[in-house]
C-alpha cells in the first residue's frame, strides 16, 4: 500500500492525493502533524519534515509533487 | 495595557502568557503559511540560533491572510510544504494579524508602532507594492500589517522598540536586536 505522509493545509499534499486517485491507486493518508510516530517515519524515510513524501516501502519515495517521479514509485502497481 | 498582559495560544493549543517572556527580548513575527519561497524563516532560525542564550527569544505567529499572493515567487520551483518550517523557535497558533479579527495582541502592537512606510531602497517594495495594489488596496491606507514577515522587537522590559516591515531581512537587525541584550 502507498503511504502519503502530509500536513493539514498542504495544497501540494492534497495535489498528489488527487493525482494518486485519478490513477486509481489507493493509498493511506498519515498526517505528521497529528501523530508524531508518522512524524518520525517521515523523517526517517525522507531526512526532513517536508510533505508530501509518497512511499510503498519506506525506501524509495518522492518528495513534493512529482508526476513523473510519483509515475515511476506507481508504475509496478 | 502592555505586551505581558497578552496571553496566546502555542501551536500545540497549551495557553501561553507573555508575561511569561519577561526580562527577555522579544521578536514578534507574523509567519507565512506553510508551503511556498519563505527564505525569512532561515535568517530568523540564525538570529535566534545566535542569540537564544543572550536573551532572543523569538515568537512566530503562523498567519494565512496574505496565502496564495506571495510577491516574488514565480521563479522559484517548490512543491512540497515543511512541518513548522524547520524552526526551533516557537510557533503559536494560526490566526489572523489584520483587520476586525486581528489577534489583540497585534492590535495592540500595530498601535504601539504604526506604519512608517518601506524600504525604498530594497529591490522588494516595488514587488510588493505591486502585489498589495493589485489584491489588497485597502491593506495600504492603515497602519495594520502589511505583508507576512513585520517584526516587531520588544525590549527585556516589554516596550515595543521598533516596527520592521516585511522586506527589511532577519539579518539586517541584527544589531538592533544586540543593542537590546
């Protein structure tokens, strides 16, 4: 399952949310701001607290919105 | 009535009083939202980096009443936003800084120092006078913030020394801030 990991007030984050859903791909929302374990996960995968980072194994991610990036993470979906 | 009187609330909703902040100098900002070209945060994170255990303690307070019209960011390409923007300053909650609904406390500080005009010098009035006539006209006739990025220093005895209008960088007061630790 892909993981979006975001903030609240985050157009760029509701942009891949979007993008994600027009690809028919499901994915599971993990807000950073209200749950400091999906904090850490974040900054663990991505070294920062930006948003969004797009992942499926917590190794290979995108940060910020990349459709051609985000392409390539779904692209074995 | 002065700054100590003010009590706010933290980003993390925890009550706050100012007072709480006496005998320090204080930098009150209104902060941009969380996503687009905020270089300001940066040179506020060295100023109170610098100066933190001189007696700098720097307040942001997060504000969206100017979103989505920042002056000068076609050029730049960012699509991501940033947690707290990576401050270790401390972030109040959001609210607005303007207007009927402007927190009292930068009612009160708007009325302490008014508005004196900007930098003519720096290359950002014009963008931003530009920015400001096209979507906010009203926003020039008084003397309530401007833009994202008016600060206001306080001094350890919590009289607002000065007003410094939003393209007047972190770095450059840097001296003023030192003449008050």
């Amino acid at each position: 399952m892909i993981k979006v990991y975001s903030i609240t007030q985050c157009p760029w984050c509701d942009k891949a949310k979007k993008y994600l859903t027009s690809k028919g791909v499901e994915f599971e929302v993990r807000n950073i701001e209200e749950n400091e374990d999906y904090a850490k996960e974040c900054a663990q995968i991505s070294g920062d607290t930006m948003v969004p980072v797009i992942t499926e194994d917590g190794k290979n991610f995108v940060l910020g919105f990349d459709k051609a990036k985000i392409d390539a993470l779904i692209g074995g979906n | 009535m002065g700054v100590y009187d003010f009590t706010v609330k933290t980003n993390r909703g925890v009550e706050k009083s100012l007072a709480d902040y006496r005998g320090k100098v204080l930098l009150i900002v209104n902060t941009a939202s969380k996503c687009g070209f905020t270089p300001q945060f940066e040179g506020l994170q060295k100023l109170y980096t610098e100066y933190k255990d001189k007696g700098l303690e720097i307040l942001g307070f997060p504000c969206n009443q100017f979103a989505g019209q920042e002056p000068g960011t076609n050029e730049e390409v960012q699509t991501f936003c940033k947690l707290n923007y990576g401050v270790t300053f401390q972030i109040f909650e959001k609210g607005d800084v303007r207007g009927e609904n402007a927190q009292p406390l930068f009612k009160y500080l708007v009325a302490q120092k008014k508005f004196a005009g900007f930098d003519e010098s720096s290359p950002m009035t014009p963008i931003l006078m530009d920015a400001l006539q096209k979507n906010f006209p009203e926003y020039l006739e008084v003397d309530d913030i401007k833009w994202n990025f008016t600060k206001f220093l306080i001094d350890k005895n919590g009289e607002v020394i000065a007003r410094f209008e939003p393209m007047i960088t972190p770095e450059s007061i840097a001296k003023d801030i030192e003449a008050l630790l």
